[in-house]
C-alpha cells in the first residue's frame, strides 16, 4: 500500500511512519519531485488498517500497490530517480560512462586504464576483483589486492568506482573500498547477495541475469529496495538465445520496458552482451538511443594479454572513438556526462 501524503513535514511523516510500523508494516519513505509518499510494505490482509489514515489531514489517499514490485515500481514514484555514486549522477537526464578492463590484474594495468577512462571522457571506472568465473580453473581476480588499486586508481584520477561482491561475505569489505558495488549476471537472484547489498551504504549495480525475465530483474530489484538501500541502478547486459554469433543477444528492448515499469535508472553493458570487440560503437549508439542512462563498457590497455575477456575489450583508441561518436546522440537525447 502507499499513503500519498498532502505535506513534506517531516513531523507529519514520522506520524504516519510510526502508525505503519504499529500496523506491522515496514515503511520506506519516497521523496519525488511531486509529492512525498510512505510506502507500506508487508502482509496485504490488515490493509483496511492503513486505509484509516486517510483520516489524518495530511494524507491525501492511501492506494493499493498492483504491481509485485512495490518499491522499484512507478506506482510509488513517477519520477525517474536519480542516483548520485561518490559525485557522479546516474539517471534523470544524467549519463553515466563507466568503463575499465574486465579484471584487475596489476596496480600498473588498473593505473594505466583509468588514466585513458579519464582522458577518454569516460566518468566511472570499472575492474572485477572478485571474479564470477565460469570455469573455476579460469583467473578468479585479485581480491582485497585488486580492491586496493582500484582505490587507488579512482583517487589518483578522479573517478568513482564500480566491482562486484560475489558472497555476501564479500560485502562489507567491497563497500569499504568501492563507490559502487555490482551484483554480476550469474548472482542476480542470489537472495542472500541481495539482501547483503540492501544492507550496505553503497549504490548498487544490479546486472540482468543472461536466463532472466525483466519482472524477474525487477523483483531482484526490489530485494534489495526493501532492505532499505534505495541507490539501484538496473544493468542490461544480454540473454542468452540461440544466436551464436555473439556471446549474448543485448535485449536493448528491456531498457525502454523497463522503465515503463520503473523510476530505477538502466544501463547496458554492451560487452558481455555482444562477447567481441567490433561491435561495441554500434551497440553502444544503440544503448543511448534507447533512452539508456549509461552504459558499461571493458577495456584494456592491451586486450591482446588480458587475463579474461580479451576478445571483446576494447583498445584505449576506441574507447576514445566511442565517447566521440556517443557526444551528439547524447545530446540530441538530452543527457548530460555529469
Ligand atoms: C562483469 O561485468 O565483470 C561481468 C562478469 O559481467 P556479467 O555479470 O554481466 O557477466
Ligand atoms: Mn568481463
């Protein structure tokens, strides 16, 4: 349920909270640009309860939620959300250009590649240290080691950065050292991660699983919303199909579906969809067109050597060719590398 209140008054809020908590509902306050709403999660049985708050003089209505997402859903806030990662902003206008290699594998190489992110005009770095791998005899990243030089990398150069916790165990110490943590497309129904990273201090970054339905990515969503971390930034990163030509098949359909359905900015990755370096320009056209809020992209100074995903990283030129060929769709979309 959600109780469309008629103030901002925070004491007037604190009322309504406390009388949802005292009905056993876990109430999630949602500031929009419009209104302010409390939204009532929990056993939907008591609802005639929450109902009887239309009574109080600053509560415009109280509405049933239809949809399963309750959180993530545009039933509780219209307007698009907008995400801010250690300065940089994601959504509502704001483009989000995060790129770095697939895995972290020396203090050089990290260096190295946010120095060209940087100077290519990219505004986030990227890098596993922490890697999912399919096979467990493949590199598996890092680890704390690779955590370090991302930070430091970040700092030298100025820009916030994303990785994946693939346990929740991982988390605490991902979040200490990252601006952003990533849910990989392999852990996104892994409710425990979910839940881990709902408890954490830092935005999320929550891939679309190759096998997973666009409400099924929602209600991943709204795991980790119902935590209470509201900073979730939706990745489109490929499905699977049989098409064999690429590694996956960039379902660039989801982005505009998906934000029919929700306020949560969206990105796409087009590398792990696509698998193959020449490619990526295009998809990445295809990404801003779309009404994407960012996109996501691997590259390496020498993909030649890379320890994983070589094949479609991209070299630091293309990078640079990408964000060029990006700048006017951008600006016809009207959104802005903030
Ligand atoms: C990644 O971004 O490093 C990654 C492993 O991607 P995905 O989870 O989408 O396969
Ligand atoms: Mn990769």
């Amino acid at each position: 349920m959600i109780i469309v209140m008629s103030t901002s008054r925070q004491d007037e809020v604190d009322h309504v909270i406390g009388r949802v908590e005292e009905f056993g509902y876990k109430p999630h306050v949602i500031y929009g640009v419009e209104r302010t709403v409390v939204a009532a999660v929990g056993d939907e049985r008591g609802k005639e309860r929450l109902t009887s708050l239309e009574s109080l003089p600053y509560v415009e209505q109280v509405i049933r939620i239809l949809k399963p997402f309750k959180l993530a859903g545009r039933e509780v806030k219209e307007d698009d959300t907008i995400i801010d990662c250690s300065g940089v902003r994601i959504g509502g206008g704001h483009f989000a250009i995060m790129s770095g290699p697939c895995s972290v594998e020396s203090e050089e190489q990290i260096m190295e590649s946010a120095r060209v992110v940087r100077e290519a005009g990219g505004n986030m770095l990227r890098g596993g240290a922490f890697k999912p791998r399919t096979s467990p005899y493949s590199f598996q990243g890092m680890e704390l080691e690779g955590l370090r030089v991302l930070r430091k990398a970040a700092d030298a150069y100025n820009l916030p950065f994303v990785t994946e916790a693939t346990t929740p165990e991982q988390v605490p110490v991902v979040a200490q050292y990252a601006d952003m943590i990533q849910i990989g497309a392999r852990n996104m129904q892994n409710y425990g991660l979910l839940r881990a990273v709902g408890k954490a201090d830092k935005p999320v970054l929550l891939k679309r699983g190759m096998m997973s339905t666009i409400n099924e990515f929602l209600m991943s969503a709204e795991y980790i919303l119902s935590e209470g971390n509201p900073n979730v930034v939706l990745c489109e990163r490929g499905i699977r199909t049989f098409e064999t030509e690429t590694r996956n098949t960039l379902d660039i359909q989801a982005v505009p579906v998906v934000k029919l359905h929700s306020h949560l900015p969206v990105i796409v990755d087009p590398s792990h969809a696509a698998g193959r370096w020449d490619i990526i320009i295009p998809m990445a056209c295809a990404a801003v067109a779309s009404g994407a809020d960012g996109i996501m992209i691997e590259m390496h100074p020498n993909p030649e050597v890379a320890l994983s995903d070589g094949q479609q990283s991209l070299r630091p030129k293309k990078l640079h060719q990408l964000v060029e060929t990006l700048k006017p769709l951008l600006a016809v979309m009207k959104k802005e590398v903030s």
